[in-house]
C-alpha cells in the first residue's frame, strides 16, 4: 500500500445502530397505533383471560380512564414546551447538536407515549357500559399512568445535560468514544500495495457514479461491498470519505476487475453498499463528533456568549477523542477479504487533519482568554507525551501558533505569563504548579 495506508477487517454493523424506521416521529406514530389497538382489543380479550384488574365500578373506572386521558394530554403539551427548550438551546451551541444527539426523536417518542396512553384511555372509555367494567383494561391504563411518569422523570432528570454546554459536550464526547472505537481499531500497518485506480491501466475499470439527489455520504456497509468485491474478483477504490458532500453525477468509485469486466449491474450493487443522507451524522464518521466539540467551543468563545469555561468542557473531550487516536492508525484504509486480500480502499482523514479539525479554530479565538489558553498549553503538551513521533509536528505547530496568538493578543505581562502555563481546569488547578 501507499505511505499511510492501512489494512484491517471490515466491520459489521454500525455504533448505537437503531431501526430506522422507528426513529423519532415513526417510534411516536407507533405508540400512538399501539394504544388505539390495546384500547379496542383488551376490553374484548379480557373476558377470556383469567386476569380480572382492580374492582372498579362503571362510574369510577369512566372517572378514571377520563383522569388518565386529560392528564396524559395536559402532560403531553408540557413536552412540548420542553421540546422547544431543548431545540432552542442546543441550536444555540451548534445547530447540528439536535440531530445528532438524538435529544429531539428522544422527547417525540415520550410525546407518542402520552398520547398513546390517553387514546388508549379513550377509546377503553367507549367499552363501559352499564354493568360491563373492563377491570383490566382500566388496571392497564394505571400501570401504563406509572410507566409514564418514571420515564417523564427520567428524560427531566437528563434535560439538564441538554440545555448546558458541558452536558452536551459530553454527550457527543460518548458517542464520539463509540465511533473511535468501532472505525479505528488497533491494527498492524501492512507492506506496500499499488492503488489499482492509480496503476497506469484504466482498461476494463468501471466507473460509478451518484444517481441520487446531492446528498452527503453518511456511511458505508463495510462488510457486504468487501463481500462483493471478494465474490467478483474486484478492487474498489471509494473516492469519497463518510462526510463528504457527492452532487448528482459525482464519481464514488472506482472499480477495477481482476477477471472478466463488469456491467452497470455491479456499478448499482456497489452504490447500493453507501448510504447518503441530507446532512452528516456521528454513525461512522470520527470528523463529525471533533467538528461538534470545536463548535461548542468556538461558540462559547464568541463575544455575544463569552464563556470560556464551557470551552475548556468541550477540550476535555477533544483531548480524549485525539489521546485516543494518537496511537491508531489513521487515513486510507485497504478492507481485507476472509482471505487477507486488499478489496475496498476507504478514504479517511490523517492526523493532521483531525488535529487541525480539533484545536486549529478554538486557538484562533481562544488565545485571548488566559482560561482557554491554559487548557489548550495542557492538552497539546499531554498529547506530545502519548503521540508516536511521526505525529508530534502537528502538535508541535500548534503549540508555536498559540504561543504566538498569545503574544499578539496579551500584551499584558501578567496575562501573558498566565495564558502560557499549562492547567487542567484552564483556571485554578493545582497539578500545574507541581509538574502534573
């Protein structure tokens, strides 16, 4: 392979998977479904099971299905109050934070879980009549009343790590560490190997190209297009990394046969193996999670916000993403068939790219807040400690752009002796002072 690539297995599967069609509005139209069926076909089914409720009369167990219904009603426009909150704060940090964090389809399906419960009621509420009480009908609607109140009080109990910017960086920091962990494991860099979309002969290479509407490249099914490759005998060179933006008629691969050509049939099974979407999510894509960590930051920096203390939250988990990079292999990587054969070339970003992503717009803005400053002097000389060789002259240009930032922005002696030493907490931490 080529300087900086690497080798490894594809992965299956993908990190913090979910179905996709029950998602947010899908997840709260079924829980909607779901309790007009329960409502119509318990009443019916429960003189036939041996289950028989709580002894209610036909004027309380109407009094109560009515309770249950208005309440989940009344609660369910209190979520959207807090819907709104939610989406009005986030944005505020980074307008990319609502999607993907999932805080948005998260209060829907509560949304469709109160309303679920309330047509329940309602429609349990048309079977009572007269001497015929559907007992356990009205037992389930209680239990569905303190199911719902556990979770209201569980996703209050989270909304503070949604309107703060320290809770949300830490919660794209989590989701970040599953992403590293899943697109880049440890792995043994192997001997060189020629690009076979770059090896001087074209002849018989299929081209394929997007059909769709423009869209980003959201993610890649790693392991059926190396399959596919592997049954036909093919080289795939991917021209286009997870996050990158493909107009209609963009070239996504490169396709070289080892045997016989290919026709368009294979050019629509490989472009069926990358999935596009209308923006970037964190489901493979390692860039996306520092872009949403250095916009918390950069945001707090800001003049209208001025608040340095949630951008050294932000540089606490970027310090963790890029420590945990520093010793993985990084940039184009070969997909390995059963066999050990290189199948798949998959763009990805190097080093210095990430670096840069990360820190180069937080020194920028926040080389004139001695906080920030602090953090940043700890976290570059933290890397410098754990980072192979060959990945030191990025941190080490970071390092001299933020002494000079600092210069040019501090004039004050005082300030500037501040902002160049390194701190932990940006402001306040003892561990600096003893070589920490």
């Amino acid at each position: 392979m080529t300087s900086g690539t690497w080798a490894r297995r594809p992965l299956h599967g993908r990190p913090g998977h979910r179905v996709r069609g029950l998602r947010g509005p899908g997840a709260a139209a079924a829980l909607v479904a779901g309790g007009v069926l329960l409502g119509w076909f318990l009443p019916r089914w429960e003189r036939r099971l041996p289950l028989r409720g709580l002894g209610f009369d036909a004027s309380t167990a109407q009094a109560t299905l009515a309770a249950v219904a208005g309440s989940m009603i009344t609660l369910a426009g209190f979520i959207v109050t807090a819907i709104t909150l939610v989406v009005q704060t986030v944005q505020s940090m980074s307008p990319r934070l609502v999607a993907a964090l999932g805080y948005f389809s998260r209060y829907l399906v509560l949304f469709g879980l109160l309303i679920g419960t309330a047509v329940y009621a309602l429609v349990a509420l048309s079977h009572v009549r007269g001497n015929s009480v559907p007992r356990l009908s009205v037992t389930v609607a209680i239990t569905l009343v303190l199911i719902d109140a556990v979770v209201v009080l569980y996703l209050l109990a989270s909304l503070r790590h949604a309107v703060t910017g320290g809770g949300l960086s830490r919660g794209v920091g989590q989701r970040l560490r599953t992403v590293i962990e899943h697109q880049h494991p440890p792995v043994t860099r192997t001997a060189a190997l020629a690009d076979p979309a770059d090896d001087g002969n074209r002849q018989g290479t299929l081209l394929v190209t997007h059909r769709g509407r423009p869209s980003v490249v959201v993610s890649v099914n790693e392991g059926r297009i190396t399959r596919l490759a592997a049954q036909n005998r093919l080289r795939i060179h991917l021209t286009h990394a997870v996050g990158d933006f493909v107009a209609t008629g963009d070239l996504v691969a490169r396709v070289k046969p080892e045997g016989a050509p290919v026709g368009p049939r294979m050019a629509r099974r490989i472009s069926a193996c990358v999935r596009y979407g209308p923006s970037r999510t964190l489901e493979q894509d390692t860039s996306y999670g520092l872009r949403l960590l250095a916009d918390i930051a950069v945001r707090a920096l800001s003049p209208a916000i001025n608040d340095p203390t949630t951008a050294v939250q932000a540089l606490h988990q970027i310090e963790d993403a890029l420590l945990r990079l520093a010793q993985r292999p990084l940039g184009p990587t070969w997909l390995l068939d059963a066999h050990g054969t290189p199948r798949v070339l998959h763009p990805a970003p190097q080093w210095p790219d990430l670096v840069s992503l990360a820190l180069d717009e937080t020194l920028l803005y926040g080389s004139s807040s001695p906080q920030t400053a602090r953090r940043l002097q700890a976290l570059l000389q933290r890397l410098r400690a754990t980072a192979p060789p060959n990945r030191l002259p990025a941190l080490t240009e970071r390092e001299q752009a933020l002494r000079r930032l600092i210069a040019e922005h501090l004039t004050d002696p005082l300030l500037m002796h501040l902002a160049s030493q390194p701190d932990q907490q940006g402001l306040g931490s003892p561990s600096h002072t003893h070589g920490l």
